[in-house]
C-alpha cells in the first residue's frame, strides 16, 4: 500500500510540474529565451556556457588570466585572511551570466536557481561528499531587503542544492543584523569594513550535524562577505569548518 501511494504521490507531482511548465513555459537562465520541453536551458546556450575552467585560485575558485597560470591564490587570498576552508564556484561572471544573475537577483526569476543548482551539484558533489558536508546554510540578506525583494536569492539556491543532495539546509542559520551599505559601491577595505558585526547565530540544528557547513551565495568578488560569515559560524563553536559555494565569480588579480 506504501508502494502504490508513492507510485500515486509520483505520477501527480510530474503530471502538476507538466502542467506548470505549460502554462508557464520555463526561459533559459542565460539568454532569457524559451526552452524546449522540461530543458533547464536552451540548446545553443548548453554548448557555451562559461564554465570557470583551470587556471584559477585555489582558495576562492576564482578565475585566473592565461597568463597568470603559474599562480596559487589570487592577490586578495594572499592579502586578506580567509578563515574557510576553501570556496567553490561555477561561472565565470560575464556577459550573459551577469544578465542572468541580475534577474534572479532583482526580478524573481527563481526558477533560474534549479539550473545553477544542478550544475553545481553535477560538478562538485564528489569533493563535497568526500569533505563531509553536514549542513547547508545560505547567506543572508536584511530582513528590509527580503521584504522588499520577496525572497533572498541565496536560500533559494541553497534550499535547491541541500535537496539534491538530500542534506539538511538552515534558511536561518545566520542572521544580518545590520543593513549594510551595498558592497559593489565600496572598495576592498571598506568593504571588510562594511561587514564587520554585519552577521549573528540565527536557528540551528543539532551540534552533530554542524561540523562542516556549506555556505551558499550567488557572486563572489573579495569574499568579504564570505569571510565574514565564516568568522560568525567559527566563533559559536558549532561549526569546526566552512567551505562556500557560489552561481559565480569575477576573475582574480
């Protein structure tokens, strides 16, 4: 009877999913055009889409120039202090991706993040499950911010991926106490600055399940962001080990 009512529970999710994509036929994430049946992307787009491709930093997974392949980390990981472990990324933060992530951004394109996600996962799921990813917990925004916006662009990454990779994901984890001023107005010590006492422990699981966190944002350029959340997770002495993922990042120095 278990069986038959998740066979049942199965056939109605894929029949309201069929009927959702036909009355609002899904756009591809990076040229905005419609897809082709259940694609997450267009066909054209599939076969050059900028993938973030050696050589690039070996702590924030930022892109390199050719010529600067003989490098390690990017000028920032060698100036500032990075208390994660490492950070992940997919894209390279140009052209159509800046498009793209402009409107998941501002203009509700949420289901944009069910790609972002599936690559993501298609891409890095190995290393993270060969790290011991616990947890999921995304960046936060204000509480100002998401009730003008409607949502925070973060956790709804994060709440895709933590599905797919059937880990739980704390949309509370962390809390922004402070609205900061936004961080592409600032240059990079102020934008450090800018953060400090920015983030608080928000709602957590239990301590076991807290060892190592994922922490999920859309763009990475200094990582002062991420490197202020991690000191927050770090100090509680809930998390021993923070690793960030983000949609995409600009190119090193």
């Amino acid at each position: 009877m278990e069986k038959e009512n998740k066979n049942w529970f199965q056939k109605l999710k894929k029949y309201m999913e069929n009927s959702i994509d036909y009355i609002y036929p899904r756009k591809c994430p990076l040229c905005q055009q419609l897809t082709k049946g259940h694609c997450l992307i267009c066909e054209e787009c599939r076969e050059q889409v900028p993938y973030i491709e050696e050589p690039y930093c070996m702590k924030c997974g930022k892109p390199f120039y050719e010529e600067e392949r003989t490098k390690e980390y990017c000028y920032d990981c060698n100036r500032y202090q990075r208390s994660f472990v490492r950070s992940y990324s997919l894209l390279r933060y140009e052209g159509m991706v800046k498009k793209s992530m402009y409107q998941f951004k501002y203009y509700n394109k949420r289901e944009f993040a069910d790609w972002y996600a599936k690559e993501l996962v298609r891409r890095y799921e190995r290393e993270w499950t060969r790290v011991q990813i616990d947890c999921i917990i995304p960046v936060p925004i204000h509480k100002r911010k998401k009730r003008q916006r409607g949502y925070n662009q973060a956790e709804v990454l994060a709440k895709r991926i933590a599905k797919l990779l059937e880990i739980p994901c704390y949309p509370n984890g962390l809390i922004r106490v402070i609205e900061t001023r936004p961080q592409k107005e600032l240059d990079n010590k102020d934008r450090y600055r800018n953060l400090k006492q920015a983030f608080r422990i928000g709602t957590l699981g239990k301590e076991q399940e807290l060892k190592t966190v994922l922490l999920i944002d859309d763009i990475y350029t200094t990582g002062a962001t991420l490197e202020a959340c991690t000191q927050v997770l770090l100090e509680s002495g809930r998390t021993k080990r923070v690793y960030g993922c983000t949609v995409c990042s600009g190119r090193g120095m």
